[in-house]
C-alpha cells in the first residue's frame, strides 16, 4: 500500500454524484480507494486469512494466527498474569456456550456487561458475538434511572458484573422485572460472590467461573451474519432518555478494517507482540473498538487495576506500545514534562529549549528528525516514563495542535487524533502526526464519505468563502443503522439514503481535511471527553441572585467551564454598599472581591443542584453595558433571539477576547 506523502489531499470529490443545493458535493478519503472499506484484509505488516463477519470471527481468527503470543495480561501481585491467543480462544467459546446454557441467552437476545474494564468483560463480549447475541455496555458511572432504562429498553435478562456495583442493581430491581440472572465477574475472591447472592435471593447468582465450566470448548455456532445487530451502546443522555445506538457486525469490521488501514498507510509500526494499555471505558465505542483491531494485530491488551491513583505507576510498568487516550491525559503528560524541564538546571533547560525548536522545524517542515538530538535529549524523556512508546492515538474530544505536536516531537513517537461517534462505530476521520492544518480533524478514513450541509440556524452555509461551512452528515460502512426502538430519533438523523446527521458544525479546508467549528446542539464535551448539557447548567446558575443573565462557554481542548454575566445592578449595588465599595457597576465588577462572590454563589448552586465537578464555572467575565431592564443580552445587540434565547455563535465572537484571557489565566 502507498503511504502517505506530502501534498496529497486529505479528501477528494466523488465523481458522478449530484449536487444537492445547500449542501457540498460528496467527498472520501486520501487513501485512493474507489470504494468503502467493508472487510479486514492483509496489510504490508499484518496477516489476514478469512472474511470475518463479526468481532467474534476477527478475534479467533487472530488466534489461529498468532497462538502462542499473549493476547490479555492484568496484575498479578508484583508481576503480571498473561493468557495467550490459543488459550483466550478456548474460554471464549466455553463462555459463548456456557451463556447458552447457563444464561439461555441465544441469537438476538441482550446479555448486560456491567463493570469496569477487565480480561472478563472483553472475553465475555466476544462470546456473545459468537452465538449470536446482543452484548449491551453499561459504563459503571451510570446514575440508577440511567442503568434501569438500558435494562428495561434492551430487555437484558441477565448481566455480569463485579460485586462492589451490586448496590446499584439493588436499588433499581423492582422496576427492571427482565433481570433474572447475574454473574459476577470479580469471583477470585469467594465472599465477592455470595455477598451479591445475599443481596439477591430472587435472581440466580453465578460465579464467572460458573459460567466458563458450563461450556465446552469443542462447542460450535452457526456462522455469523454480517448485517446482525452485535451491540446496542447507549448514548450518555445528557438530554432525556439515552438513545440506543445500533451497531452491527458490518459496522464493526469495518471499522476494524479501516484501523488496520490507517496503521499501514500512515506506517505506525506497530507490531504483534506490542502491548496496549486498557483504560478507557469499554462502554466508550473508541476504546472498544481500537482493542478490537490492535488484537487483530497479534497485539497484547493490558488490563489496569482501575484505581486511577495508581495510573501512571501501572502505566509505567505496562509500558506499552501504543497509548488510546483523551485530552485531558495527554496535556497531564505534557505538563509533567514541562515541569521537569523548568525544574532542571539552566543548562539543561537551554538544551531542551533548543533541541526543541530545531527538531521541531526539520520535522514539522522537513519531515525528518535529526537523531543525534533524540539520543541526547527526547529519547531519555520518553524513556524515563514509557520507552516502548510507539503511537498515542487521542479520541473522545479534540486535541489542540500544540499539545499533539509537542508530544511527537518529545516521546519520539506519532500522535494520531481520531475523529468520531457512537453512531459511526468509532472513528471515521484521523490527523496526520506530521501534516495537516492546526486544529482540523484531518481527513475522511475510508470507511466513509461526508459532506456539508447548510445550518441556516446556526449562521454557516456551504457558500461561505473562503470555506464552506455546514452540518457534518456522514455516510458509510461503520454508520449504524438507527437508534434501538426509536424510530422517531432514526428518522431525524439519518436519511433513508443512509447519511447521518453529526449535528457538529465542520469546515472544509483548502487541503481537504475538515475542522470542527461549532455543535448544531448546545451539547459538547470538554478536553476530559465529558458532556455538558449547557442550557441546563444555565438554568440553574441563571439563578444566582447577583446576575441577571448568564452565557455559558466550554471548549472541547479546555478542561474547565467559563462564563460571561449580566449582573443584577440592585443586589450588586446593595452588596457594594455592605463591603463599603464605591464606583459604578463596572468599577465594582472589576474588583476582585465582587468575583470572588459570585463565584461562591455559582459553586454553591452548582452543590444544591447536583451538578457534577467539571460543570463548575472557573472563571467569569462581566457584560455592564446594559439596558433600562438591566439586560445585556438583547435582540438590539444581536445576541438573543426574540424569545430571549441565547444566540450562542454570536455570544462566542463578541467575547471570544475574553474567553481566551480566562483560559489563559487558567493555564489552559
């Protein structure tokens, strides 16, 4: 396969497609591929020897290819436990056949997997491939009402899980009347096991081991169909009820497919027998579905203790070879770099400073690295934490240019940022970690084409110079089909053509790859991948008594919230008269102590109405240029409709000066 080289366009038009008004012509990816990526295949690297139709099939089939490397590896005391490839074959298909028999869960029929992520969860989720059933992830954050809508909607009768989540089913098992039977994952431990039988006298109780003895391991199934539903993945519901998305078979290996690819194309050099750390929510499509491919790899999958204090110790001592992450994650890692630096000596701090600019030049600019300044200077860095780093690959929210480029340039090592969503099966759009323009998304993977389409109610059109702007809507192999019993949610956001409306608001760059400007939704995540519902955090601060109007802000690369506010003259003024403060409104809004206070008054809200920590507002930014009614939001100055809705794109450019002031004071 030809690799990627400079000048080639990240995107390019399809031909012989029409032109819909209102919307760009069709594009696909830079890979040179007439056609969507549907089935794994040989790559330079990699062996490839059947036409999978499932997860199941890809991963014994990895087996059957690399059966003596380790597939999985999690602690053991002060070392690791390993089980190679022929080994996790073996108990995959006696827990596929024990969830026959013991769980009765056959063809179309959800099984629930409970936890955090561990060697039981990922086997037990190739094992209901195999015979045919639904596996349904539930992210072991879930609130009550979240866990017993996932239950009931997928009618899951049976559920693994580990002992210390008990408590939750507990609470909600009167009004999920499916649930019949649990297993516990988490059996190693004896009184794990029969403290949930004692919670659950009513429902069958299985230790996991239960479950692997009940199957053989000479057990067989009927073939896989490529089009049957393989998972429903629930959406996070920050709106309502969560919407269960739909992903295949297809879709899966597809996306895996289209992974493998791109590790070629972009020559990775990743290996079997390299080692990947597993932390991310399983639950979360991106994590999934990159273990999935780096196993078709031959490549180990190490599972963490999921005590988040002790990280980067058990990171250390994995050391993997490839690193999924978030942003949040990565821009930790540049942070601890850079504080080492500035507490090194003046010498030292003169070198890096250098090596750095000049490394970054001849690689950025002339694509080649100067290895005399690795050996003296990035290799040590990257070798004190993770020498066998080989590919950072960044997902779940965006990663700024400046922090994917810094760690490339100090670990040596790519770093890939993956665009994507639940409703595509993971990515579809991926950076160069060499070229590409600061902040895009990259181009089209060639597992899908994607055009833009005006969002006239948001202010973008595709006539927009000098680039077009629109909806994102997406079409292709790893597209799902539709929400699980919501016809009303499927026929809004996909066509019966099949594209998929993102609701993400994107730009196409002159080089073809695509920027994410905006969200058609007033929904986003922030750098740690986690979604704020805004006009529901503003309806509560919009409740504090020193402001009459508040705009929320969050940026996807920045980890905190911001906020512009209107104050309230009376309960200002009456609060300067207390504090004997002088001044006009915009004299006392400018002290600091005036901040200080309705900062107090937001945390505090944020307490009594059950926000979550990263829905607190960091910073704040006061609007004294008001009306007779105190207003500074305001159909005269264009920045609410006449319903007084916020207009957020408008809010954005009035005070993009100020946002980026407070994320500066931030450190962000």
């Amino acid at each position: 396969m030809t690799s990627f080289r400079p000048g080639l366009p990240f995107s390019e038009e399809v031909e012989g497609c029409e032109v819909v008004p209102g919307e760009t012509r069709p594009r696909r990816s830079m890979f040179g591929r007439k056609q969507l990526v549907e089935h794994v295949e040989e790559t330079t690297r990699f062996k490839w020897k059947t036409d999978a139709k499932g997860p199941f099939e890809v991963f014994t089939h990895a087996c059957d290819l690399y059966p003596d490397l380790n597939a999985f590896g999690r602690f053991a005391g002060d070392g690791f436990d390993f089980m190679t490839f022929k080994d996790a074959k073996v108990q995959i298909i006696k827990i596929a056949d024990g969830c026959r028999k013991l769980l009765g869960v056959g063809k179309g029929q959800s099984l629930g997997l409970f936890s955090k992520n561990r060697l039981e969860w990922s086997l037990t989720n190739f094992a209901v491939n195999g015979i045919g059933g639904v596996s349904v992830p539930i992210y072991d954050t879930a609130e009550p009402s979240t866990i017993s809508f996932i239950i009931n909607h997928s009618a899951i009768s049976a559920i693994l899980l580990t002992s210390n989540l008990a408590d939750r089913l507990l609470a909600i098992q009167e009004v999920c009347p499916s649930m019949k039977k649990l297993v516990v994952m988490d059996d190693d431990d004896p009184a794990a096991v029969s403290s949930v039988k004692k919670k659950f006298p009513d429902l069958q109780v299985f230790a996991f081991q239960e479950l692997v003895d009940a199957g053989s391991p000479s057990a067989e199934f009927e073939p896989t169909s490529r089009e049957a539903m393989g998972q429903i993945m629930y959406t996070s519901g920050t709106t309502g009820e969560p919407k269960g998305v739909i992903l295949t078979n297809r879709n899966f290996v597809a996306e895996i497919a289209t992974l493998r690819i791109t590790e070629d194309f972009f020559d990775l050099s990743m290996e079997p027998g390299d080692g990947c750390i597993s932390y991310l929510p399983n639950a979360h499509i991106f994590a999934q579905a990159l273990e999935i491919t780096l196993s078709s790899l031959g490549m180990c999958i190490y599972f963490t203790s999921g005590n988040v204090k002790n990280f980067l110790k058990e990171m250390q001592a994995i050391n993997p070879h490839c690193l999924p992450s978030v942003p949040r994650i990565l821009t930790r890692f540049e942070d601890t770099v850079k504080s080492k630096v500035a507490a090194s000596s003046r010498t030292k701090r003169l070198l890096f400073h250098a090596a750095f600019r000049i490394q970054s030049f001849c690689f950025f600019r002339l694509h080649f690295r100067i290895p005399l300044l690795d050996s003296l200077v990035f290799n040590k860095i990257r070798d004190a934490l993770f020498s066998n780093m080989k590919l950072m690959f960044c997902g779940s929210a965006p990663l700024s240019r400046k922090t994917q480029s810094f760690l490339n340039i100090v670990f040596n090592c790519p770093v890939i940022q993956g665009f994507g969503m639940t409703e595509t099966c993971a990515a579809v759009a991926a950076t160069h970690p060499v070229y590409g323009l600061p902040g895009s998304i990259g181009g089209p993977l060639p597992n899908t084409l994607f055009k833009l389409k005006d969002c006239v109610e948001c202010g973008y059109a595709v006539a927009d110079l000098p680039n077009p702007r629109g909806e994102l809507l997406m079409k292709g192999s790893t597209i799902s089909p539709g929400y699980y019993k919501n016809d009303e949610a499927t026929k809004k956001e996909f066509t019966e053509d099949g594209w998929f409306s993102s609701g993400d608001i994107a730009q196409l760059n002159a080089d073809g790859s695509l920027s994410i400007i905006d969200r058609k939704k007033n929904i986003f995540k922030l750098a740690q991948a986690e979604y704020v519902a805004v006009e529901q955090v503003e309806s509560v601060f919009g409740r504090c008594s020193y402001l009459a109007q508040i705009w929320v802000y969050g940026d996807s690369s920045k980890a905190a919230l911001v906020a512009v506010g209107v104050p309230s003259k009376i309960e200002t003024f009456e609060w300067a008269s207390e504090m004997n403060i002088g001044g006009d409104l915009d004299d006392i809004c400018k002290t600091p102590e005036y901040t200080e206070r309705v900062l107090k008054d937001l945390e505090s809200l944020r307490a009594e109405h059950n926000l979550k920590g990263y829905e607190r507002i960091k910073k704040i930014h006061f609007e004294t240029d008001v009306d007779e009614l105190g207003q500074g939001f305001t159909t005269e100055t264009g920045l609410a409709t006449p319903s007084m809705k916020l207009k957020r794109p408008q809010l954005k450019r009035k005070y993009q000066k100020q946002i980026d002031v407070m994320y500066a004071e931030l450190g962000q």
